[in-house]
C-alpha cells in the first residue's frame, strides 16, 4: 500500500493506522530514527508491505532519499536498501544503520535513462 504519512505527524497521533502492529512497529522505527539523530518532520512513511513473514516499510525524506525497514516475527527492526541492476531488476540487502542504507540505496528509475 503506498501512502504518504509524515513520521511527526505518526509520532503525536494524528494519523491513526489500520492496524494495532502497525503502529507498534513504527514506534520502535521511530526510536531508531532518533537514536540515529534524524529529524522525524523530515521523513514520510511511503509505503506498507508484506514479504514473506516480515512487515516492510518504506520511507523518503524531502531530499527523495529512501530506505526500507523490514520488521520480524521476532519483532526486530533492520534496516535495507536496493541496488538497481537495470531492466527492473534488483537486490535487496540489509545495512547495518539507517543512515548506511540511505547512503546505499539506489533509485530503481534514473531521470534521463531511456
């Protein structure tokens, strides 16, 4: 499902998200924002999926930065990115912070490619 939710407005309740998990992953993402030192106003949740037994979530600040969070069964949160092999192929892998994957995520589409 994509969407568009800013991570303050998740944080001080004024988006209420369909289910009760949802929310509770989001709050232990949030906190890893923080522990990180990234601002929560600068940052969108764009996306909700599943994959396999994991909850994904995707996220985009103002500067179309992006990274993926994938949350367990066991409820641990790792942070993931992609790296575009052309062709809408690509692979997944899991970084080590948020701020690593930020750095290694690589747009699926490049402006200007035909």
């Amino acid at each position: 499902m994509f969407i568009k939710y800013n991570l303050k407005d998740i944080e001080n309740n004024k988006i209420k998200l369909e289910q009760k998990s949802q929310k509770s992953d989001l709050e232990t993402i949030i906190e890893q924002l923080k522990i990180e030192g990234l601002e929560l106003a600068n940052w969108n949740l764009i996306e909700i999926a599943k994959s396999e037994d994991k909850s994904v979530y995707g996220f985009e600040n103002l500067n179309k930065n992006l990274f993926y969070m994938k949350i367990g069964t066991n409820r641990q949160a790792t942070p993931h990115y992609f790296k575009n092999h052309g062709s809408g192929e690509y692979s997944e892998f899991q970084a080590e912070s948020i701020k690593d994957a930020i750095k290694q995520y690589e747009n699926f589409y490049i402006v200007g490619e035909s």
